[in-house]
C-alpha cells in the first residue's frame, strides 16, 4: 500500500483545512518546497498535491509550484481545479505523474474517458469524495446524485483504474480514517482506491493495508502535527 503525504497548497502555502472548510484553515509553512523535500528525505515515493485555489475556482496559480516540486524527483498525484481538457494538459506539462479528477467525473464521465484516453488510465485518478453517502464534488461544496460506489462502477466500465475516496467530514479532523467505507468502495468497484480524510494513527493503517484490498492512503493533519511520522506510517503500511 503506497503512503500519500499531503502537500494542500492555497496562496502559495502549505495549509490543511477541516473537513474541506476554507474558513477553518491551518497554514504549516510559507515553503512547498522544503515542505515536499522534507516528505522526500523521509521516503516519500509519492507526494498528494491538491491546489486548493483551484478547487475554490480563487485566481492564485499554483502550477509553478508543482513543477518545482516535480522537479525534486518525487512522483506527483496532483488534483485540484481540474475541469477541463486544458486544465489537465497544464498539470501533466508540469510534471504531474497522475491528475485527480471529481467535479467532471461526476457532472460527466464521459469527459472522464476522454480523459483517460487521452492521457492513459494510470495518469488519471477518480474521486468518489463523500458528504452523507453522496458524492461531492465543486471543492466539496456540492452534492451529486451518485453514491461513491455507483459513480466508480460506472467509471471503471470507462476505463478507469484509480481512485480516490475521501470521507469529507473527516478530512482534517484527525477522527479516524473510514476504514470500513474504504474497503467497501474497493469491493464493489475493483478500483484501485487510495484512502483519504482523518487518518489520525498507525493502526488506521494497518488496517487499511490488511487483505491488500486498499491501494493507498494520503496522510495530512496527522503528519503535519506529529501524530505519526512518515517513516512509521510507510513501515506500518508494509505490515500484514
């Protein structure tokens, strides 16, 4: 299971939100930069990026900054804003390894499979984001029609391969990542489903990891406030 560290950036720093609120926002550091090369030096293969300001549809640009980043090595999920063909051209130019698509995924999945077409399932990651069993999308401030597993069926009978799932309320809120939602999601779809949203502790992780059936977990708040170090979730996501 591969271990996510989180790098939410809006207005140019590292900031982490509760559950998606932008008003109930913490700022960890004014560098991404060293912020992703501290992630690096503790043996992150992989770093989560969300551009929040593109989420929020804000004006500020973030791509330079993941390009930056990009350029440390480290290979890059990276979401955020990205509604549109051109929007993801951006971001995989800059150096995205796999962009994270949720608004057009959900508004119109076959946006979703051009998508994958044009840019190879293995670039492309769904999100099945959650607010009461429906999935939200608009930066988590709409509600679709579609539970998580109904969009992700139909989104694998497109093609795709990845996705994400975040239990929206929390996000940010060190309560426990949804474990059991989790593991359901990978179930009933046969995706690759990468865990988000309140891990808070090892155990967490180790059961995500346990059958083999979860391909992944992002950790945010819960690295950024020391609850566990990265070194110790990458050790406990390895653990049977």
């Amino acid at each position: 299971m591969i271990i996510y560290p989180a790098i939410d950036l809006r207005g140019g720093k590292v900031v982490r939100l509760r559950e998606g609120d932008p008003l109930r926002q913490s700022v960890f550091s004014d560098d991404p930069l060293a912020t992703a090369q501290t992630w690096i030096d503790q043996g992150a293969e992989w770093i989560h990026m969300v551009n929040l300001d593109g989420a929020f549809a804000d004006a500020n640009e973030n791509l330079p900054i993941l390009e930056a980043v990009a350029k440390l090595g480290v290979k890059l999920q990276f979401g955020g804003g990205l509604r549109d063909m051109e929007a993801l051209r951006h971001a995989h130019e800059a150096g995205a390894r796999r962009m994270v698509i949720g608004t057009i995924a959900a508004q119109d999945p076959a946006a979703a499979a051009e998508a994958i077409a044009r840019f190879g399932a293995e670039a492309i990651c769904v999100a099945l984001d959650a607010k009461a069993g429906r999935v939200a999308t608009h930066g988590w401030t709409e509600i679709s029609a579609h539970t998580p597993a109904q969009l992700g069926r139909q989104l694998r009978d497109l093609g795709a391969i990845h996705a994400l799932y975040t239990d929206v309320l929390r996000d940010g809120a060190l309560s426990g990542v949804n474990v059991e939602a989790t593991v359901e999601l990978a179930r009933e779809t046969g995706l690759e489903v990468i865990a988000s949203g309140g891990v808070s502790q090892l155990s967490e992780i180790q059961a995500l990891s346990r059958g083999g059936e979860v391909a992944g977990a992002i950790i945010g708040m819960a690295l950024y406030q020391n609850k566990i170090s990265l070194a110790e979730a990458l050790s406990a996501a390895r653990s049977d």
